[in-house]
C-alpha cells in the first residue's frame, strides 16, 4: 500500500520534525510512506471572510495538483466520520482489500480546507471535535496510521 500525506505548510519545529522522522521510519515496513507539502499562504490578522476563503483557495489548488485519481482520498476534516483505532485500521485494510493500492490523506493549514479539496475528497475523517494544530495533527495521523498496521498485522500496541 502506498500511503500519501498531502498536507499545507512546512514543519518546523524540531520536536515534531523527530516524530515525523520517527513513524516514518517505523512505517517503512508497513508502506510506502510519501509526505508532499505545499506552501501556506500568510493570513493578516482580523482577516475577513471572503480573505480567508481566498488563502483556502490557493492552498486548495496547491493541494489538488497532488490528488491522484486512483487513490482513495481522505479529507482531515472537523466535521468527517470518526473513528477508533480498530476501525481505522479496517478502513486502511478494506481499502486494500477492494483493490485501490493509493490512500492519500489531505491535512489543510491553518484556516483548514478550501471547499474544492473537499468535495474532491472521497471522505471525510475526524480525529476529535476539538482543533489541532495542522503540524501536530500530521504527527497524530502518522501515529495513527502505525498504529492500524500493527493492528493489522495482529501485532500488539498500545490500548
């Protein structure tokens, strides 16, 4: 399985670039790990509406030069579909089972996804109904995408 993080903005801080770097490893021998980021627009403070629809936009844009037609595409998105540990790794598995080889994952910045990158989405998943920021909730994908391989692999992990 090929596994594609499609995400806005560049990490910066060094304790989130060692955990990265740390699931990515751990993930080699699970997958095919890619991690494609594109440039986040700076958004001026007290920003209006139709401002941060704008800056949406032209990350959305970015991000859709990335989408592939034959992955399953998943939005990270407050309002999509959760789930536990068990049931994502099932997500993960089906996937492959029914045949599509690609998942990529689309974490937006920090004002979120563009409706376009939305719509394009195949789903939508949430993670919690609570905001994260789009640098840790990277790190929380990848934790949970190696957590559902282990769990795939009947291995054990942490409950």
């Amino acid at each position: 399985m090929k596994i594609t993080i499609l995400s806005v903005g560049k990490i910066k801080e060094k304790f989130y670039i060692g955990a990265i770097a740390e699931y990515t490893k751990r993930l080699g021998r699970y997958c095919k790990l890619e991690i494609k980021e594109v440039a986040d627009e700076q958004t001026p403070a007290g920003a209006s509406e139709a401002i941060e629809t704008m800056i949406k936009t032209k990350e959305g844009e970015r991000l859709e030069r990335h989408i592939v037609d034959d992955a399953l595409v998943i939005a990270l998105a407050i309002d999509g579909k959760m789930y536990d540990s068990i049931g994502f790794s099932k997500l993960i598995n089906d996937t492959g089972i029914k045949g599509t080889s690609h998942i990529q994952f689309i974490i937006g910045g920090s004002l979120g996804l563009s409706e376009n990158v939305l719509k394009r989405a195949d789903m939508h998943i949430s993670f919690s109904k609570m905001t994260f920021p789009h640098q840790l909730m990277r790190v929380i994908l990848l934790e949970q995408i190696y957590r559902a391989y282990r769990i795939i692999n009947g291995e054990p992990y942490h409950k």
